[in-house]
C-alpha cells in the first residue's frame, strides 16, 4: 500500500514500492505529478489529501509512472510520449505541453523543462516559487534505466546539460527513485558518468533486469543500466 508523507503544508509526496510520486497544491487546484506503479487509486489518495481540484502530469510513461492514469479522462504529457504510453495500454487524452509550458495551480507555477533521454518525451517540472526540481527518472541516485527500446544515451547527456542551465532556478530535486531529495550536484555527477560510458571509458557489468540483460555501470552516486554491446 502507498505510503502518503507530508513535505509541508502544501506538497506531499506518495511511496509505492521503490517509486514515488507527488501531489502539489496551489490555492485553486492541484497537481499530481505521475500516478506510480501500484496505485491505481492515486486519484483517490490525492482526494483523501485536498478538497481542491486535480490535474495531472505525467513526467513520463513508463509503467511505473502510469498506474492510476485511468481515473483520469486527460492530463499533461510531453507528445513525444504518446508512443511509449500507448504501448503500456495507457488510455485517455494527452493535453500536449512542451519545454517552457506553464501549469499555474494559484499561486504555484509549474513549468515544463524538456528532458529526452530516458524516453523520447521525458519532462522535468519546475516548481517556480518554491525552487524545487521534479526530475522524473533522469536524475536520481539510483539504477537509472538506460536501456531497451526507446532510450537514447546521446540525448540523455544533452538534457542534463540543459537541466544544469536552469541550476540558479531551484533548490532541491525531487526524484521518482532513490533517495529523496536529491542534491543539484548529482545532475553534473551523472554527466560526466554518463560521458564516460559513451566514451569506452568505464567497464559495466551484465546484469538481468525484469527476465532483461543489461550492463550496469555502477557509480558511487548512481547506477545506468545501458544496452549489451
């Protein structure tokens, strides 16, 4: 079962099982931010928290972001996403956003940050007033899935080098996986690891993942899983 923890008056963030997801509130409405892996009552839990009115949005679609999508007749996701989440039976309208995109809750702007990589339509959310950095899958200090269909090492890097031009914008990282918060600094640290791994500079070791080979480059500050070579 979900685990509902108190950030502060206004957010929350949600565990379920090795992922999280968040619920933040404005003073018109609120947002919750991905729906986790084993909750399909995500709406019924951000209900239980706030009387006032859901959005949605998706940081991305892979399974584990998506389990309560279904009480949800539309939410925000990046288009470039649609592929991947219709492939996981993902069902509802997709309200399109892209890089610099506003979601306003009342007094709390949220702001689209383009991030691909991980998958083609991966998103950031910046949390304006408040200097916190919703980062998704791309930035954590845990095994950052890297590989299969659909992710792409080359634009991965580029995207953490765009998340680091925003760096004088935010505080604290919120992250799906791992520990919670993480600190700014791990996007440079995943760059250079990442950098690494493109370069042949690093060896991985093969490892399976859900009946899947991959190879884990494993770091002091996180893991990439990556594609056999």
């Amino acid at each position: 079962m979900a685990e509902v923890i108190r950030i502060n008056e206004t957010t929350w963030r949600i565990e379920d099982g090795g992922v999280r997801f968040f619920l933040f509130c404005g003073a018109e409405r609120a947002a919750l931010i991905d729906t986790g892996m084993n909750a399909p009552d995500a709406r019924t839990i951000a209900e239980g928290i706030t009387d006032l009115p859901i959005v949605l949005i998706n940081t991305h679609a892979d399974p584990d972001h998506i389990s309560g999508n279904a009480s949800f007749r539309e939410f925000y996701m990046s288009p470039n996403e649609e592929e991947n989440y219709r492939n996981f039976k993902g069902q509802g309208t997709i309200l399109p956003v892209k890089e610099g995109d506003e979601i306003d809750l009342g007094g709390r702007t949220l702001r689209v940050i383009d991030i691909p990589g991980h998958t083609p339509g991966s998103i950031a959310i910046l949390d304006v007033e408040n200097r916190i950095l919703v980062s998704g899958d791309t930035v954590s200090d845990s095994n950052i899935f890297m590989f299969g269909p659909m992710r792409n090492l080359d634009r991965y890097i580029e995207s953490l080098v765009h998340l680091s031009e925003y760096a004088d914008k935010f505080d604290e990282i919120y992250p799906m996986h791992g520990s919670f918060p993480a600190s700014p600094d791990l996007i440079g640290k995943l760059k250079e690891g990442a950098e690494q791994i493109r370069a042949g500079e690093v060896s991985g070791n093969e490892v399976e993942f859900y009946g899947n080979k991959a190879l884990l480059y494993k770091f002091p500050f996180a893991g990439l899983l990556c594609d056999l070579k």
